[in-house]
C-alpha cells in the first residue's frame, strides 16, 4: 500500500488480521518507522541491525518464551542461514501455518540508489519470501514517492494498492463520528454542524481523514468551552489556525520532499495567495521574482511526483490568470495546507 504520510496507511495495515477471513495466517506488525527512531545509531539501517530488529519482534509475537537468539556477529557471517533456520522453528511451533509480516513505512529506511544497506535488505526481503511458501508480507510506503517506483521495480510481481483521500460520503461518516459522544449508555449528536460547516470543512481539507480529524477536534473543544453547539461555516474557519498548530503544523506535508518539491509547492502556494490577477503570471516565475530562486532546472520530474502523491491537480479552472508550467495549471490539492 502507498500514499502520503498520515492518510490512513497505517489503520488500513492493523485492520487486514482483524478482517481476515482467512484461517491458518498469523500476523506480524513491524514499524520501520519506530525501529530506525529507537535505534538512533548509524547502525539503525544496516543489514544485520532491521534483520536482527525483524527477529526480535517476531519471536515477541509468535515466540513469546523463546530468549535464544542469533547474536549480531553471527548474522554478519551466515544471515540467510540463520534466519531461514529461525523461521522454521517459527513455523514448528505454529503447527505448520502461515506467517505474514505487516511492514509499516518500510520507506522509512531510506530507500536510495546509492546506499547498498538498504539495497540489500530490499533484496534479502524478496529472496526470503521467494524462498518460502508459508512467507508473506504486507507493507505501507508514504515518505518517499519514488520509494514505490524502486519497491514495485524490485517486487515487479507484488499487487500495490493506493491509499488515499476519502470519498465524500465517508468524510461525512466521519465528521458525524468525531462528534459523538456517550449519554446513559446511548450514542446521541454533541454539536449541530450545518451544511456550510460541513461543506466547508471538506472543501479545505479535499477529504484528507487525518486533517478532518484534527479540525473536527479542536471544533469540538471549541464548543464545549464556548458553550456554543450550532456550528457554522464561520466556526469551522475560525478553528483552522488552532487546529493545524494542535497537528504540529503541516511538517507531514514537507516530510520527505525534496528541494525541488518544496520550491513548487512554495511556489503555488504564493500563486494562490496573489491578489493581482491583472497581468498573466506564471507561479515559478513569481517565485523567481519574489524569492530569487530559479526553479526550472528538473522540474517535469518533481511535477510528476507531486502529482503522483496527491500532493498537487491540474488546476481544472485553467484560471486565465496563470500561464500554464508544461502545458498544465497547477493547484496545491488540499487548500487548507495553501
């Protein structure tokens, strides 16, 4: 599964063993993203290290008695070997079933044509699982876009599946949701959100489930304080800015961009925010003009990117303002992060 950080990868990666209908899997839940946090040492991302990380979370699961382990020595000298032989006594003692691995933010390693550890571990992966018929894995990737392009490259035979913003009538689901609470036992509507507070809320955040759930709490916070239980369209801006400093701001949106990104979404950002519509512009050159910063350079490909990752559209109003970049307009595709 691939899409932008905070969309729901996650949730959607716990939910396959509780909706699994299929007997005989045992699930394994492994967070690169923490395990490379808690290491906090050059050897975080290292062969031996995520192996050694893997083993270890997987006997805590499925082995909760088992305290032999191979030492990390050891798997620098023989790693296929010693970890296929772990994962047959894995195997025993689960009677013969299958084990599936659920490998979040697997990006987190730092995929990168350059660096042979996380080159390695990749293809040590695809051996392990190509090599044994009660081995699978499930894994998320969302920090780095061209991630999924090396990833689907190297596991060309592997089903992918894009997660990303909700439908509208999901959205709503979830605003409804978000503002229940629990009165004698029964589940009854705290606030009244009207229309224009509902549709308000959708237009900013394009269906975005983790910016939904950050406004609709602060709102709900908001009444409760304020005493104030019909919400409006001007409730909902009036929490925006509070909203997003309780989410830490928009860094997930920045987070592993690259500088070319950055710029283009700095770029459309002024573009959107420019009042003087009266001559034709072109949002990198008014990047140019107000920034200094030259742009051009290797801009098609982190277009793409963007637009891969749900991060940019095609401005669909072709705003006879803007002069088209490539032969497109572009747009940021969630207006409160603009």
């Amino acid at each position: 599964m691939y899409g932008q950080r905070r969309i729901g990868k996650t949730s959607v990666l716990q939910q396959i063993p509780i909706c699994s209908q299929i007997k005989g899997l045992n699930f394994v839940y492994f967070d690169c993203q923490a395990f490379v946090d808690a290491e906090q040492t050059e050897q975080a991302d290292t062969l031996r290290t995520i192996v050694d990380g893997l083993i270890h979370r997987i006997a805590e699961t499925l082995l909760p008695a088992q305290t032999n382990f191979p030492s990390l020595e050891a798997l620098d000298r023989d790693l296929l070997s010693l970890f296929n032989h772990f994962l047959e006594d894995v195997y025993t003692a689960l009677g013969g079933e299958n084990l599936v691995l659920l490998l979040d933010e697997l990006d987190a390693l730092d995929i990168t044509e350059s660096d042979e550890q996380n080159i390695r571990f990749f293809s040590f992966l695809k051996k392990i699982i190509s090599d044994s018929e009660k081995l699978f894995a499930v894994a998320t990737i969302g920090q780095q876009i061209d991630g999924f392009e090396k990833l689907s490259n190297l596991f060309n035979e592997a089903a992918y599946i894009k997660v990303s913003f909700l439908e509208e009538v999901d959205s709503k689901n979830l605003i409804l949701d978000l503002n229940k609470i629990n009165i004698k036992d029964k589940q009854q509507n705290y606030l009244e959100y009207d229309q224009s507070a509902i549709s308000c809320i959708l237009n900013l955040t394009s269906n975005h489930p983790y910016l939904i759930q950050g406004i609709c709490a602060k709102i709900f916070d908001y009444g409760k304080d304020q005493n104030r239980y019909q919400i409006s369209e001007k409730q909902v801006r009036l929490n925006i800015e509070a909203a997003l400093e309780s989410l830490g701001g928009i860094q997930f949106f920045w987070d592993s961009r690259t500088m070319m990104e950055r710029l283009i979404l700095l770029a459309l950002a002024d573009a959107e925010k420019a009042t003087d519509m009266s001559r034709p512009f072109n949002p990198f050159l008014l990047l140019e003009e107000e920034h200094g910063i030259q742009v051009y350079d290797s801009i098609e490909k982190a277009l793409e990117r963007l637009e891969k990752g749900d991060f940019i559209e095609p401005d669909k109003l072709q705003n006879d303002g803007i002069v088209p970049v490539l032969g497109k307009c572009y747009r940021i595709k969630i207006p409160v992060i603009s």
